[in-house]
C-alpha cells in the first residue's frame, strides 16, 4: 500500500512538472521587456572554428512567496541530490544499480526540459536551431525551491555566409528551475558553452608506485586548452629516496610524450607537514584567477567527460563541484565472481553492480575555479594544518560555510582503481591509517553477489571448512 501511495504521488508530481515545462515557455512568449537577444553569429562556415564565449543572462524573477535560498544540507554526509543523465543514462544509486536506460518517465520528463531549453534558445538568440545530442545534464530535487536542470545541448543551424550556406554546430548550457510552489513564473539563464580552459591539475604520487603511467598516458586533453599537471611528492628526505624521485621523474617524462598541449611536472617537497599544507604550499603555480584547478589522486583513471561536467558546472564565486568517483572492483575477482551463463569477458569501465559502485562518501576530487579553490585550502592549512587524508570533508564544509554551493554529483568519467596506492607503497602511512587501509581493500574486491560466489566455489573446492556442516 506504501509503494503505491509512493507511485502516485510520484506521477502527480511527474505531472506537474510536465505542466511547469509548458508553462515555462507560454510565460516566455508573453515577456516583451526582455533585453534584445544577443548575436552569436560567428560570421564564418568553417564548424570546426571556434566562436567566442558569449554570456548572457535573462531572469524572470520568482514570486515572493517562493524561497530565495536553497535548501542547506543538515550535514556533510547527507545524501547526494543530484543525478546526472546523458542521451542513454541516468547515473545515480537508483534501485541498488549505479545507472539505469533513460526510458519511461526519465526519458518523457528529459525530453520536455530538451525542448522547452530549444525554445528558449531559439527565442534569446533570435535564431533557430535543431537539436543534435543531449550531451549531458544533471537534474536537482531541491524541498525548498523545485527541480532544478543544467544541460548541454548539441545544436545546429543552416548558416548563410557570402557565398555559401553551411552548418553551424554550437553547444550551449541551459539552466532551468522549476518550483514547485504556485508560479506565475520561472527563472532561466542560457549561456554560451566555453569550449576550450585552461585546466591544471593537482595530485599527489607515492614514490614506489606505477599507478601515475595510466593516469598521465591516458588523460585527456581534447577538452582543455592546456593541461599542467602538477604531481606533488612529499618525502622526509630527499638524499634517502633519491633513487625513487629519478624513477618517478623519468617514468613521468616518458608518459607524456605525444601530448602537445599537456605539461607534467613532478614537483618534490622534503617535508613533514601533512598533504594540506604542501598543498596550499604549490598551488601558486596556478596564477589566473580563472584556471580550473582539479584535485585528484594517482588511483584514477579520467575521461573527457568529466572535464566537460567541470565546465558545465563551475561558476566563479558561485559553484564547486565535487564528481563522485566510480569505484573499480578487482578484476581477478569480478571475472571470477560472474554469475553462471554471465560471459567472463568484462568490460571494467561498464557501469553495473558488478563491476563497481559509486563511492557518495568519498570527498578526494575536487574542481573548482583558482579564484574560489586557493583560498578555501589556505584557511584550512591554517586552522586544520594537521589533518592527513580527510581533508576533502573540510573542503566541502568550508565552501559552504563561504556561501558557495557545492554540487556533488557522480560523474562516469571518474573511475576509482580498486587499490590505495599510498596504502599499499606507505609503509609508515599504513601503520597510521590500519583501518582507513582495511576499509579500501574491501570497498575495492567484489560485489555481495560475487563474494557469495566466491565462497561456495571455495566450499566446493574443499579451500574453506564449512561450519555449517
């Protein structure tokens, strides 16, 4: 009886939200004192060109009796509130799966935000375009003020120059919110997406291991104007573990090679000031307010995608984002632990419940504009200088406390390997850190489903005594 009073109450509100999206776009129509559209014509037929970043912002401002602030988390550890979809997927825990096919009332409710985006750009830029691909978007249910989109849209248009007709292929960013509350109207801002950043990336390596290969090799730089990655090694003597910076050093130089527009920089601190502190220490490598500063651990495997999800997101003084990774099982023993009749040939960077989970708890990964990042991380090195591998939870609580919000959302582009690589090449950190380390050997071996596996093949084969019998 619960479900289904839960299932009713869900399709009233996917009705309302339905009826929103329409009356959104009549409230559109009917605005004359909007300010002239802006002209986003880049006067040329060549599509790979890239026109200039254009912003601009249109409010129709909400009634008075709607809330003018968000609604503000009790804690750090509450529950995720945003889902982030594509054209195929919506990922998020939903159903115990950490993604599900865009279909049924997702795929109609996506659709309608689609479209109603559309039209608003075709009313702004006083132009008409046709849409390509939803290439990515991410939806908040907020208590307070209603639902809440950021999407990018893949658009086209017949663009007439001198001599030619040709297609212009553009993406832009829609916000939209929709409250819940009575609305006589509804607030959306169109923005020009900005398709090159300069991106410099923060993280820190563990003299001794490999994992930094993969990360370098295979980083993405489609995405970024420039890339500088800057790999942070802390030592307490630098003339005891000589050796192991030359190897690192090289191992670096090698995996770059090939990267026109990517600089790796392995830069060395003789210290015994905790990560937090040595990091504020480095950041000044960063210089212009608007690089996108992403911090990241050597135990990651980044794709393209997650470099868009941080231009999508991020607003300077406004908004953070915090990707939640998706983390790796082991591999020997995913293939191992596989269901009968399910094929042993696993593709590891596919997102199901067997080969990984979301971690919600994890706050290792952040980006952020250098503006809002620096001076979050120098307060902390001040007031929580001592604090060793959690200080992505201060992070988080300080750009709340500084009025910026923080959206954390997964982001299938960031995989988690199953291993700490610290835990595993600190001896000294591992001492320390005995349950930190336990709890990654264990989020990193296997689903419920496989470990059962597992243990009757064991049972089966004699390994394990079974004291049930």
């Amino acid at each position: 009886m619960a479900r289904q009073n839960y299932s009713k109450k869900r399709m009233l509100i996917l009705f309302m939200v339905g009826a929103m999206l329409r009356f959104v776009y009549f409230m559109y129509q009917q605005i004359p004192q909007l300010p002239d559209s802006d002209n986003f014509d880049c006067n040329t037929c060549q599509t790979d060109q890239v026109c200039p970043s254009q912003r601009s912002t249109y409010d129709l401002q909400p009634p008075a009796n709607v809330p003018k602030t968000m609604y503000k988390p009790k804690g750090m550890y509450e529950v995720i509130r945003w889902t982030q979809f594509n054209d195929e997927y919506i990922s998020d825990i939903i159903n115990n799966e950490p993604k599900i096919m865009m279909n049924g009332y997702w795929n109609e409710e996506i659709q309608a935000v689609s479209q109603v985006a559309l039209q608003y750009i075709n009313a702004k830029t006083n132009q008409t375009w046709s849409l390509v691909r939803l290439q990515n978007g991410y939806m908040k249910n907020d208590v307070l003020q209603g639902v809440q989109y950021i999407v990018d849209l893949d658009l086209s248009r017949n663009h007439q120059s001198q001599s030619d007709v040709c297609i212009e292929k553009r993406r832009f960013r829609v916000e939209l919110v929709h409250f819940l509350m009575p609305i006589p109207s509804s607030r959306s801002t169109v923005i020009l997406h900005k398709e090159k950043v300069n991106l410099k990336v923060f993280l820190f390596a563990t003299l001794g291991s490999l994992k930094i290969k993969k990360l370098v090799e295979t980083f993405p730089t489609g995405a970024s104007e420039s890339v500088e990655m800057f790999i942070i090694v802390v030592t307490a003597n630098k003339d005891k573990d000589f050796k192991k910076i030359i190897a690192l050093q090289d191992l670096v130089t090698e995996s770059v090679k090939g990267k026109s527009n990517m600089k790796a920089i392995v830069v060395v601190k003789e210290s015994t000031f905790p990560r937090l502190v040595n990091l504020n220490s480095v950041l000044g490598k960063a210089r212009s307010p608007m690089d996108i500063i992403l911090l990241l651990s050597e135990d990651v495997t980044v794709k393209e995608s997650l470099i868009n999800h941080c231009k999508t997101i991020l607003k300077p003084t406004q908004r953070v984002y915090f990707p939640v990774a998706f983390g790796q099982f082991n591999r020997e023993l995913v293939v191992k632990g596989m269901p009968p009749g399910k094929s042993k040939d696993v593709n590891m960077e596919d997102h199901n419940k067997f080969t990984g989970q979301w971690l919600p708890y994890n706050y290792e990964f952040v980006c952020a504009y250098n503006q809002d990042f620096r001076p979050a991380i120098s307060h902390l090195s001040t007031v929580h200088g001592g604090s060793e591998h959690n200080f992505g939870v201060l992070l988080n609580e300080q750009f709340m406390k500084q009025g910026v919000e923080v959206v954390r959302a997964v982001s299938p582009g960031l995989y988690k390997d199953s291993s700490n690589a610290r835990c595993e090449h600190d001896a000294q950190f591992h001492e320390q850190n005995k349950n930190f380390c336990l709890h990654e050997k264990v989020m990193g071996m296997a689903s419920k489903p496989a470990l059962g596996i597992l243990y009757l093949t064991d049972i089966e084969n004699k390994k394990i005594k079974d004291d049930r019998r």
